[in-house]
C-alpha cells in the first residue's frame, strides 16, 4: 500500500513536469502565516447575534475572519511519509531563554494551531484526472491526508482509542462552553491551553460589557464527532519522541441560548428553541509530560 502511495505521488510529478520526484519526506521550512493562540479569534457586533444564532457555540462575537499574526517562533517541522521516521519541529528559543543559554525547559504548549483545517474546494473527477492543477490538487490531498494517518498512527502508540477521546472530547466541550458562560475564568484554565486561555479572559470581559448574564444548554447526545485533521509538533529536533498532537474536530450539537441584560430582560437568543451548531475545535496533547491530558488550544471558523 506504501509502496502505490509512493508511486502514485511520483507519477503525479512527472505528469506535472518535475523532474525529479520528491523522497517521501516532506519539508516545511517557513511559516509565515503560523496561527498563534486562537484560530479566528477576533470579535465583531454582538448585535449580528440575531442573523447568526447557528453559531451558539463559539458565541456570537467571535469573527469568521481569522486573524494572522506573523510568527516570532519558527518551526521547522519533516512530516515522514514513509512510516520510517516519526515528525519532528523545532521552536527557537525566546530571547530571555537564550540569555540562559541553551533552551532546557519543558515546554507546556507550542503555543499554535499548526496547519490550521480549512476546507478544501470540491473538484471534478474530469478536472481532477485530466489536467495539471487536478494531478498537483491530487498529489497536495494525498499528502494531507497521510500526515493525518501518520499522527494517529503515532498517538495510537501511546493508547489513543478513538472513542474514549470522542467521548471525553463531548465531556470537554460541555464543561468548557458551560464556563465560558458562567464568566468562571478560574476553572476554565484548567481546560485551554496559555494563548487559548488569554482570548477566551477576553472574550468572557467584551460579552460581560454588554449582557448582564447568559443561559447556554447543550442538548445530549452530541449529534455527530468527527476528526478532520491530526497533526504533530515536536519540540526537539534531537530527539522526535518529544511531540505535541492536535486534532481537529468537527462537533455538531443542538443547543440553547439566551442573554440577559442588567434587569433581567431577554435582549438576544431564546431558550425554548433548539439551535443546531457546527462547531471545529483542536485539541491538543503532550506524549512526553508525565499525566498530560487534552486541552483546547483553539476554534476555527468556517
């Protein structure tokens, strides 16, 4: 299977024109447009709360824009396609660190969503058979798609079962959407990440400016759980056994809502209606620390 994975890539180059066809691994060197804490994270009106109530879930100030921020880390990252090796990043040392000398710390969080999901535009089977750009889009999907197997291959290593992270994934979301609206910033830390943490104090700050209060229901079951990406990020060039995983959910639910002002009236949402809510959330975890369980390090927006 390998073996007509590899030949197929190669075929896809040399129909495009390249010489040379690529070795299975793959290098990414520059990251310009690294995400850094939240994915789309950026508020907006809370009064276009009415016309995007499909949206509970990630509230309705948070813009679909995301906002790029040029990177002040850079990340080299071999994404190993041949199951030989197993990937591996390395983040340059911030400048108090490396007044210290080499960087020795454990890390707690690289602070990113790496390869942010977006979805990808549908193809036709002419299109994608038949001309150059459907091979190159062929050739970019195969390599997206085996980064993924290869981050749940590794993840599967240290015990990963897909439905016990599905189910404590649903438990995560719950607790987190429910503090999020209790404003209980302090419990909340708990389940982000750093930079996940930092938005979510100020988005909890620019909702409490305007609604006094809010009512959010999850309704159980889940509707549907879904992975739409898995990717890895070492830490350690030397030593590839050190790397984060984040993996990107898509989580559909049926939920309520209703805010309140400061005498207690409804001013947006209505909780005796159910809304259907598509929300992508990632992930992240440690396989190296010691007692390292999954924490949300950020929200994309589609």
């Amino acid at each position: 299977m390998a073996f007509l994975r590899s030949h197929t890539i190669r075929q896809l180059y040399k129909s495009v024109g390249i010489r040379n066809a690529p070795s299975p691994v793959v290098s990414i060197r520059s990251y310009g447009k690294l995400d850094f804490g939240v994915q789309g994270f950026c508020y907006r009106s809370i009064s276009a709360y009415a016309s995007t109530s499909r949206r509970l879930g990630n509230f309705p100030w948070i813009s679909k824009s995301a906002k790029q921020l040029n990177p002040t880390t850079i990340i080299e990252l071999s994404a190993l396609l041949n199951h030989s090796r197993s990937v591996a990043t390395q983040a340059k040392a911030p400048p108090q660190a490396r007044q210290m000398g080499a960087l020795k710390v454990s890390m707690l969080s690289p602070g990113i969503v790496y390869e942010p999901y977006a979805p990808r535009e549908p193809i036709s089977f002419l299109r994608r058979w038949f001309t150059r750009s459907g091979w190159r889009r062929t050739k970019d999907d195969i390599i997206l798609e085996l980064k993924s197997a290869y981050a749940i291959a590794k993840l599967r290593k240290s015990g990963y079962s897909k439905k016990q992270f599905y189910e404590e994934a649903a438990q995560l979301y719950k607790e987190i959407n429910t503090l999020i609206s209790d404003g209980d910033k302090t419990a909340l830390r708990k389940f982000v990440t750093e930079n996940m943490y930092s938005g979510l104090k100020n988005e909890i700050k620019q909702r409490e400016s305007v609604w006094s209060s809010v009512y959010w229901e999850l309704i159980e079951p889940i509707v549907k759980i879904r992975t739409l990406r898995a990717r890895m990020i070492g830490v350690d060039r030397n030593d590839l056994s050190k790397i984060f995983v984040q993996l990107t959910l898509e989580i559909l639910s049926k939920q309520k809502f209703e805010a309140y002002n400061s005498k207690g009236l409804v001013v947006a949402g209505d909780k005796s209606k159910e809304v259907l809510v598509r929300d992508i959330w990632v992930f992240e975890k440690s396989l190296f620390h010691q007692g390292a369980y999954w924490r949300l390090c950020g929200r994309i927006s589609v």
